[in-house]
C-alpha cells in the first residue's frame, strides 16, 4: 500500500517534485526488498511477491535482484544458504518473466549472465532454469538460443592454451547437461504469461577482448548452456561440429568432457546425430570416434548407426579406426575383408580392434576366434595389401603377449592349418613361428600334428626366404 500510494504521488505530483518523490519510492522499495531477504528465509515468497506486485520497479532493483541470483551481498555466507538464495532469486527472475511482460528483456539478461557464471552452483541452476523453462517460451526461445551459440563461438575462436585439462566431475556442472532427465530446481510462483523489459536491460558480456587465453573455467562455462539446449534441440550438433576443428585444445577437451551424457541422453537413433556421423564437417573425425565410442559402451550399435559409420569410411573417411567401435557387432565375413586395414592401425590402436574382436556381442559371440585371428593375419599379402610386414609381424607380437587368450592350444590350432592350407610358409608364418619360440621355448620340445612335415616345410620355405634362415 505504501509503495501504491507513493507511486501516486509520483505520478500526480510536478516535474520538479518527481524527482524526490521517485528517490523515496526507490530507497524504501530497496530497503523493503532487503530487510525481506535479511529477515525471511530463502523458502518464503514475500520478497518473489513484492516484486510481482509491485506498481514499478527501479532500476536499482534488478542489480539487487542480480547480485542474489549470484549470491553476492547476501548476509547468510554458508554455502547452502548461499545455494538457497540464487533459488530465490531465479525462482523470483522466473516469476516476473511470466506476470510482468514489459520486464522480460531485463530478467533474462539476468538468467543468461548467470547461465555462464564462474561459479558451479549459480551457472548450474541458471542453466536449469534456461533449458528446462525460458528456451520452451515462444517470445525467450530464440534470444536464449542466440546467446548460447555466440558464447560457444566466442570461447571456440580464441586461441591461446595448448595444456592438457583434467576436467572434474561436480554434482553441479554435470547435471548442467543432464537437464532432459532433470526438472529445474528453481523455485518460483504459479506460471503466467510474462517476462523482462528493455529499459532494464543489460547486454551480457560473454569474453573479455582483453583476454589473451583460455583457462579452464571459461571454456567450460562458456559451453555449458549450449550443451544443455542440444539435449532439447539436437539440430544445433550440427554447430558444435562446425567449430570443433578450430577450437584451441583446452575447448576441445572442454567439449570432450560434456559429449558423453549428452550422447547418451539423445541415444543413438537421433536423426540429427546419425546425418552428422553420415557426412561429418572436416576437422570433426575425433568427436565422430568418441561419440561413437559412447554409443557402444553399454549396449550394441543400432543398425542405422552401423549404416551411417560404413557410409563414412567407405566415402569420405578411409581410416578403418572409425570402425572400432563397432567391430564386436561385425559378423566373421565383415571383419575379414577390412582386416588388413586394422593391422595397418598403430599398435594402440590394433590392440582396441583386437580387443572388440574377440569381445564380439552377447548374441552372436566373437567375431574371430583366438585361432581364426593368427590365421587372418597370415593371410595378410603384404604386396597386395599393402600392409608392411613389420606391422604384420607386431600383429603376431601383440597376439603372443596376451598369453591367456592366445594359448598354447590355441597356436598349435592355428599353426597346423597354416601348414595344412599353404605349400610354402609365407615370411609372416616364418616370423610367427619364431617369435613364438622366442617367447614362448616351452613351444620347441612339443609335437604338433604332423610335426615332420611341419618341420620339413619350415626348413624348406627358409631357403626360399633366406632372410629368414
């Protein structure tokens, strides 16, 4: 009532007068909206209330309102009354965006500058708020989706730092991108109908150009906000994969660390990601192979998504290291004709391939048995497939090292069919077999099947092969 009748007098009274009578409406209102906060705890709505009802807002309200939804000037110093005010003041920013429609722009100017905040705590329940309320608002939606994709692409073309990152995992900063699975923890009045207004309005700075370089705070608020608006609207992947390839290292480890929920939040039968992963931006393969590597994790690769990754080894990407993750789910006759190519991989990486191989999916088992690997390396034409012999022979090395999967028997299968299948032992069975005495002499003093003509065919290959005699 006492702000009403001050309004009126305001209003009613002569120009030159206004001027006093407006700064007495101002410095009780503020007094009024403080000794609330002071006095009530962070749970009660009278401070949400006096701003919903109020006749006018001044403007030193809103950076009152602002410094709360930040926790900044609170009285309260612990951080769960601190945890609690920004609630408050987001819950109360969220209010006025519904009932008061002239203060739209000015109270989500609020939201989005707390949505790239420092702190975990604030820029957590900001981008909550953001991605789970403001972005579903016809009039809010494409202001929000602006400002998240000026702030990635601000943070994505500054250079500067080239250290590795190890990135913790908060229960605030993770669940920024888990907002499809959560419900906004911001408290706040019955919805309306409203939002901010231009004349509180405050254009939110995203990077200082006085910044030369990137640290690991700024990367990673910088991007949260755009992470969390992917989970609703897959169509803005394919921007993050546009800049992924010019991003400085630290974004790029920044991006690395948000990938995989949102991955698993959008599943892998998102059209969005499938048509990425079909044709993917240059500069993007890393974020392909991740993403990927994501997918595969828990559960077998769906058929689209085995269709788009054929697609883009076959067309655009000839690196058969794309293809790893989905090796455990290729039937013998798909892991053959590109087994070449897997042994051509570096060691790392041959060993992965090697790996999902022998793995093989709950339904259909291995791909390639122990034995059926030795001899498909063999196989390998080092001419023809253009595979070196030495990668040919640390195949064989790498095998023999994993002793409890390749075991004796299963040397001894591999060899014998070898001898049985081929006139003359190539220089890769030649190499084999002595690697296999040198890493394992107990091989030497046992008898395989039809060891005579074992033997006999070793010392006669040796002469046509005296490199290795």
């Amino acid at each position: 009532h006492v702000l009403y009748q001050l309004q009126c007098v305001n209003v009613a009274d002569a120009p030159e007068s206004s001027i006093s009578t407006s700064e007495h409406y101002e410095k009780f209102f503020i007094s009024l909206a403080k000794l609330l906060i002071d006095v009530l705890p962070a749970s009660d709505k009278s401070f949400s209330k006096l701003l919903c009802d109020a006749p006018c807002l001044p403007e030193s309200l809103f950076r009152f309102l602002e410094g709360l939804c930040m926790s900044q000037g609170n009285n309260q110093q612990t951080k769960d009354s601190e945890g609690d005010r920004v609630t408050q003041g987001l819950g109360t920013v969220w209010s006025l965006i519904l009932g008061r429609p002239p203060l739209r722009q000015a109270c989500l100017d609020i939201v989005l500058k707390c949505a790239i905040h420092s702190q975990d705590e604030v820029r957590g329940k900001a981008v909550r708020l953001v991605a789970k309320k403001l972005y579903d608002l016809t009039y809010a939606s494409e202001k929000v989706e602006q400002f998240a994709t000026d702030s990635l692409l601000a943070i994505a073309n500054k250079h500067g730092v080239s250290t590795d990152v190890n990135f913790t995992t908060s229960k605030e900063s993770t669940s920024e991108v888990e907002v499809s699975n959560q419900e906004a923890s911001v408290s706040g009045s019955q919805i309306s109908d409203a939002g901010p207004s231009a004349s509180g309005s405050t254009k939110t700075s995203l990077i200082s150009p006085k910044q030369s370089a990137i640290s690991v705070s700024e990367a990673k608020r910088h991007t949260s906000l755009f992470f969390a608006l992917c989970t609703k609207r897959p169509t803005l992947l394919r921007q993050l994969f546009n800049v992924y390839g010019g991003s400085p290292k630290v974004v790029k480890q920044c991006i690395h660390w948000h990938i995989p929920t949102l991955v698993r939040n959008l599943g892998s039968s998102c059209p969005e990601m499938l048509d990425i992963i079909h044709s993917p931006p240059e500069g993007s393969e890393e974020l392909v192979t991740m993403i990927l590597q994501t997918l595969t994790e828990e559960s077998n690769p769906s058929a689209n998504l085995v269709v788009a990754v054929k697609h883009l080894y076959e067309t655009k990407l000839k690196d058969a290291s794309i293809l790893i993750p989905l090796l455990s789910s290729f039937p013998k006759e798909e892991v053959l004709p590109i087994f070449p190519r897997l042994v051509d991989l570096s060691p790392d990486r041959f060993q992965d391939a090697l790996a999902r191989i022998l793995q093989g999916s709950a339904h259909t088992g291995p791909a390639l048995t122990p034995a059926e690997v030795l001899i498909a390396i063999h196989d390998i034409n080092p001419e023809k497939d253009k595979v070196p012999l030495k990668k040919v022979i640390d195949a064989c090395t790498a095998c023999f090292e994993q002793r409890t999967v390749f075991t004796q028997q299963v040397l001894e299968k591999a060899l014998n069919k070898l001898v049985l299948t081929l006139p003359l032992l190539s220089c890769a069975i030649l190499s084999c077999i002595f690697l296999l005495l040198s890493c394992s002499p107990c091989h030497a003093g046992r008898q395989c099947t039809d060891s005579s003509s074992f033997y006999e065919n070793s010392y006669s290959s040796t002469r046509c092969f005296p490199s290795f005699g």
